[in-house]
C-alpha cells in the first residue's frame, strides 16, 4: 500500500468531505466523486481486502503491521472527512427541505435527470434486452413509490435495510445512496436523525445525540454489510453484464423520478419517534393544482442548476480519463 505522509492524508480528508457532501444530496455520487478525485480503484481494492485475516495478521505481526498491510490509515482519512460533511450538511439540508421544499425538490430532480443521461450513456450495446431491462426496473422503481410504505421510517429493521441499500453509492460512480433512501422513503428521516446527532452534540444534549447515535448505528451496520455483499456482487455484474446492469440502473432511476416530483399533495401522515406529524403517503400534482405558491420559475432554475452540476462532474471525469 501506498506510504503517504499527513499532509497526503489531509488531502484524502478533503476528497472525503466532497464525497460526504455528494452521498447527501440526491443525484450526486460519492463513487462520482472518488472516480474524479483518483481514488477510487484504492477505494474498491481495500474495501474488497477486508476480512477477519486483519485479527489474524495482528496476532502475528502486530497491530501495526496489520493496520498497513489493511491500508486502513487510508479509510479513516477518508471516511473521518465524509463523516463531518454529512453531520455538517444533514442539519443544512434538513432546514431546507422544511422551508424550501419545492426549490430543493426541483434541484433534487434536474440532478437525477441528468445522471439518467449520465448512466444511459454509457450502455454501449442497445438491443432488446437491455430495452426490457430499462423498461422493467422503471415500472419496479415506480411501484414502489407509488405503494404504501411496508413499514415506518423511523423503525429498526427499515434503517438496517436503507443502510444496506444505499452503500451502493459508495460502489458505481453514477448511482446515489441518497437517491436511494429517496425511493425508500427513508432520506428524510435520515437526515433528520442526522441532524439530530450533530445538534445533539454541539449542545451537549447526550441523550438526543446518543438515541440518534444509535439509530445511525443500525444504518451504518447495514451499510457495513451491504457494502461487502455488494462490492463483490456488482463487481461480478459489471464483468459479465455491464449493459444489463447499467439499463438496470437507469430503468430505476426514470421510475424513481416520481419520488422527487417536487409538487406534492399529502394524502396521510404519520408520526415519526418524536411524536410529530409528517407526511407518510404522498401524490403528485401538476404544477397549477398544487394547493399553494407552486414557484414554477424558481422550481425550473433550479432544476437547471441540479443538471448542470452532473453535466459539469462528468465533463471533469471525461477529462481526466483522457488525460
């Protein structure tokens, strides 16, 4: 493994810290951003090393000699500065969310579309399959945001699930944990416990900030395990079905745009583990039924700016992958 000295690993906690800042907002990769950024092959290599031969290797050689050997110097660089983006941003974006929902719903959805193109794009064998691929994963992904929610948010098992899920940002440069969570159901609550945890621990309040440690607790496990079932598993998809895959993903994707049609109308709520009312099941509404200011022009502008920002990652990935 590479031998960097601390001002190399500041510079992998910065590249961190963007990736932190890409895995909260819907649209945007962490992967993207690793791939851009040059570490992503290192990323994927020493997340696939990792094993129990790390105790192994400890008794043997000693905990330093196992450390190296795991390259996790490397890890806790990285992921220390994804870590304090994502505490640092959850309490920004849940603000927003609550006081500017269809700016940032619309900004949300110009990110998506444009990484549909994105991923679309890079099928480069068109046929029949991968036309039905896209057209059964969009019909899937639309199921389920149209369905009734099996179970609350807020639950145990439902946040183990969304953290096993959306690792896969951390994996395919392209995809979004957070866009997941948004098909779930499960962004807001998340970034709300989020929230709650940086609050919590900035105000010294020890008990909110450890009952909304625990619940990321149960995310990050999940997340945990998702991340070695998945690396190996999409590892071996991209090998041998890298088209299917990819009209896959993007089938999901235009399903899923229902998920962040930015106008809105709640037809029930629920409680979340605070005891107030939000919104559980929701439908979308055109623009001039929306009971309220619909903020066509402000919602275009910034669906604008959403689009624009992927067009611009992938020019500066492309750029570098010619260089």
């Amino acid at each position: 493994m590479p031998s960097r000295n601390l001002l190399q690993y500041l510079v992998i906690s910065a590249k961190g810290i963007a990736m932190g800042a890409a895995d909260v907002v819907p649209g945007v990769s962490g992967g993207t951003i690793a791939f851009i950024s040059g570490i992503y092959e290192e990323l994927i290599e020493t997340i696939h090393k990792l094993d129990l031969g790390f105790f192994k290797l400890w008794r043997r050689g000693g905990f330093k000699a196992a450390w190296s050997s795991y390259n996790l110097s490397f890890l806790l660089a990285l992921f220390s500065g994804v870590i304090v983006s994502i505490l640092s941003l959850a309490k920004l974006i849940t603000w927003l969310l609550a006081t500017h929902p269809i700016m940032v719903w619309s900004f949300f959805f110009g990110l998506v579309l444009a990484s549909i193109l994105f991923i679309g794009r890079q099928i480069t064998g068109w046929n029949l399959k991968t036309i039905i691929a896209i057209v059964l994963a969009a019909t899937f992904a639309l199921y389920i945001t149209l369905a009734k929610p099996v179970g609350s948010p807020d639950s145990t098992w439902f946040l183990f699930i969304a953290g096993f899920v959306a690792i896969i940002a951390m994996i395919l440069p392209g995809i979004s944990g957070a866009f997941i969570l948004l098909l779930l159901g499960a962004y807001a609550p998340v970034m709300e416990t989020l929230s709650q945890l940086s609050t919590g621990i900035g105000e010294g309040d020890w008990g909110a900030a450890g009952n909304a440690a625990l619940r990321i607790g149960v995310f990050a496990i999940g997340a945990i395990v998702g991340l070695k079932v998945f690396s190996r598993t999409l590892n071996w998809m991209f090998k041998h079905y890298k088209n299917l895959t990819l009209a896959v993903l993007t089938g999901f994707m235009i399903g899923a745009l229902n998920k962040i049609w930015p106008w809105k109308k709640v037809l029930q709520y629920r409680r979340n583990h605070k005891g107030e009312e939000v919104p559980f099941i929701e439908n979308s509404v055109l623009p001039s039924t929306y009971e309220g200011d619909a903020q066509l022009l402000w919602a275009m502008v910034f669906c604008l700016v959403g689009f624009l920002t992927i067009y611009i990652l992938e020019r500066i990935s492309v750029n570098k992958n010619a260089v």
